[in-house]
C-alpha cells in the first residue's frame, strides 16, 4: 500500500462560513454532483465557485493575442505620443482648485 494515498492532501484550515439560500432542485443537482464525483457538497460548492472565481478573476488580467496583434500594440507603445503638444498644454494649464 501507498503510505502517500493514504494521507489525505494538506489545505488551509476552514476558519470562515458562507451561507447562501438556493431552491430546492438547485441543492439536488450540486448534491447528484457532489454524489457522482464522490465528494462532499461543501467540497464540490468550494471547489467550483473557487474554480469559477479564478476563472473570472483572470479573464480580467490576463489576455492572450497572436504574434501580429502583439506586434501591432508593442509598436503602438513605442510611437510617440501623437498630441504631445495639447498633452503638453492642458498639463499647463491650472486645475479647478488652483485658479
């Protein structure tokens, strides 16, 4: 026997609760889920809403693009700033709060 599969993998200590009402045919889905997967519904609700939170947490920080797409804006970073005068001139002019 495998003296590793018998440990069970260490996690984080669940110090905090999170309650939620749902209906009843919501809780007997994630319950026949959490039953087709052998897990617990509190271990199948973490886990698909943490996997569900960093899914959507990343669509917002990580964007992937092609090589001519990335070339494109690396350039459009390097261009000079094409208003670079009226840039200059409103950073000039004084604000609300010092005239």
């Amino acid at each position: 026997m495998n003296p590793r599969a018998a440990t069970p993998p260490s996690r984080a200590p669940r110090d905090q609760r999170f309650n939620m009402r749902m209906s009843a045919q919501q809780r007997q889905t994630i319950a026949s889920a959490a039953a087709a997967l052998d897990k617990s519904e509190t271990d199948f609700m973490l886990e698909a809403s943490v996997h569900e939170a960093e899914r959507v947490l990343a669509d917002r920080r990580w964007f992937v693009v092609d090589a001519e797409a990335w070339e494109s804006f690396d350039a459009m970073l390097d261009a000079p700033v094409p208003y670079e005068e009226d840039l200059r001139d409103l950073l000039a002019t004084p604000t609300v709060f010092e005239q």
